[in-house]
C-alpha cells in the first residue's frame, strides 16, 4: 500500500528530538524524503540515520531556525536532493522553564521568542516561496502548544510566543490559500520528550500535567506525530487557519 506522503518532500525543524523526531520517522515510513534540521547537529544526523535504517531517504542538516540562512539552507538541500518542497514542518522550539513576568530578563524573551516566533516566521517564510516558485500547493504545519490558548501551561514568554505562532499560522493561512497553500497548527498538551524530560521529575508538574488532563497522563511524541502527518496530508485538504488541540482534553476543561 502507498505510503500518505509517498514521493513527497519534507522539512522537519527540531527533528534531533522529541515531536520533531517522531514526525520525521513517521513521515518516512509514509514515503516522504525527509531533510531533519536541528540546531545539535548530531541529534539531526542520528535522526536521519534512523530513518535510512528503515530503508527512507533522509538527510541532517544543522542548523538554527532563528536565523534566515540556515533555514534557507534546509529548504534548499531538499530542492537541490530531491527537486521540490511539499511539506514544512516548524516544530523546533524552546521552554521558559515556567518563568513568570518578573523573572523574565530580556535574555530569556529574546531567545524563547527568537526560536519559538522568528523560526516559524522564517520557516513559513522559505517553505512558501519555494512553493510558489513551483507553482503553488504545499502544507505547513507549525507546532504551537496548549500554551497558545491561555495562561498557565508555560511562562511569560513562552505562553506569548506560542499564541503568537497561532496568530502567525491563521494570518499566512488567509494569506496564501488562494495559491492551494495550507497553514495549520498543533496545540499538544503534556508531551514525554526532551523539553520535559526533566519537569517531569518534578512531582508538581507531574501531577499538574495528569491533573489538568483529562485523559490523566502525558502524550507520546508518536500521538502529535499522527495529528501533523494527518493536516499535511490529503485528508486535511478541506483544512486550513486551523489550531488543532491534541492535549488529551486539557483545553476542553
Ligand atoms: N513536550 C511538550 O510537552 C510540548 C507541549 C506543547 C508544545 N511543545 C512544542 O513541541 C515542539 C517540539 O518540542 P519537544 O517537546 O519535542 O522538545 P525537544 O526538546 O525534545 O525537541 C526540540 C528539538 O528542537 C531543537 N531546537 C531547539 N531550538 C532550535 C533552534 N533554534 N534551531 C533548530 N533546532 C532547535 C532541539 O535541539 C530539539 O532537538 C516545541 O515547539 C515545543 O514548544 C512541546
């Protein structure tokens, strides 16, 4: 049976780890070409060495989604690799460590903003000219969180910066869908990867996380995975400006 995004190309942004990991994986075993960009170069390397092992085609390229040439870059290898771009995925993204106003210093804004804000704007940005350099089509999903429909799930500058990727990902979504361009988002909850790997030790978040959730647990990075592979693909064709929950109901509550 043909894989949902067989013959497709593919950049995943944070793939070293975490959702990023589990999207490049899956989108390979679906029959994309997968360029995994992660700012730790041996994260991206081993995440597309895995993927080879599996028989996909899959290349690392490091690099910082907060700056534009490395995100060019990314873009670019799969347009020189493979000959076009069908599917960004902006998931790269940092924690504030629950850091309230007070606490937040201009550096802690500046990098939660700069890699949770600018990178997605960037990685928009690339992935739509070159869509339109090959006519238009093409599907973005970019990873907000639940964090980006109220308070309390983040800090200062993280609640801010994923509502801003929402805003972000409805305005491009209008923008562009004339051209067959799809822009969604992903609002996971608790999800067990790198970022909370140690919050999670902590029993206060722990039981928050369970608390605040009624399905009572943490998301495995495979269960965002799905809901990313479903709004590129086909499926999602009617689907557009969408801030899709996969937080096990925290935001129904
Ligand atoms: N884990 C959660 O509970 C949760 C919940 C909601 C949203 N999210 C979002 O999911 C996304 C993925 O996070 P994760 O939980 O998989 O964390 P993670 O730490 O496991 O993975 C994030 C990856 O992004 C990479 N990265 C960070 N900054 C980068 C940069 N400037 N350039 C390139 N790569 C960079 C890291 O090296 C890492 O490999 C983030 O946007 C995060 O905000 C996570």
């Amino acid at each position: 049976m043909a894989g949902r995004l067989e013959g497709r190309v593919a950049v995943v942004t944070g793939a070293g780890s975490g959702i990023g990991r589990a999207t490049a994986l899956l989108f390979a075993r679906e029959g994309a070409k997968v360029v995994a960009m992660d700012y730790v170069a041996p994260s991206a390397e081993e995440s597309a060495e895995l993927i080879r092992r599996e028989g996909g085609e899959a290349v690392a390229v490091p690099g910082d989604v907060s700056k534009w040439e490395d995100v060019d870059r990314a873009v670019s290898e799969a347009v020189s690799r493979w000959g076009r771009l069908d599917v960004m995925v902006n998931n790269a993204g940092v924690f504030d460590g629950f850091t309230s106003c007070l606490d937040t210093d201009e550096t802690l804004w500046d990098r939660v903003i700069g890699i949770n804000v600018k990178g997605v704007f960037f990685g928009c940005k690339r992935a739509i000219e070159q869509f339109l350099a090959q006519g238009g089509g093409g599907a973005i999903v970019n990873v907000a969180s639940v964090a980006g429909l109220g308070a309390m799930a983040g800090g200062t500058a993280y609640t801010t910066s994923k509502h801003a990727v929402i805003g972000l990902t409805q305005q491009v979504a209008c923008e562009y869908a004339s051209r067959g361009i799809r822009v969604n988002a992903v609002c996971p909850g608790g999800v067990v990867t790198g970022m909370t790997r140690d919050l999670m030790q902590d029993p206060r978040v722990d039981e928050m996380v369970k608390q605040t959730t009624p399905l009572g647990r943490w998301a495995q990075p495979e269960e965002i995975a799905r809901a990313i592979l479903f709004l590129v693909s086909e499926e999602a064709s009617y689907i557009t400006g969408e801030a899709l929950r996969v937080d096990g109901g925290w935001r129904a509550k």
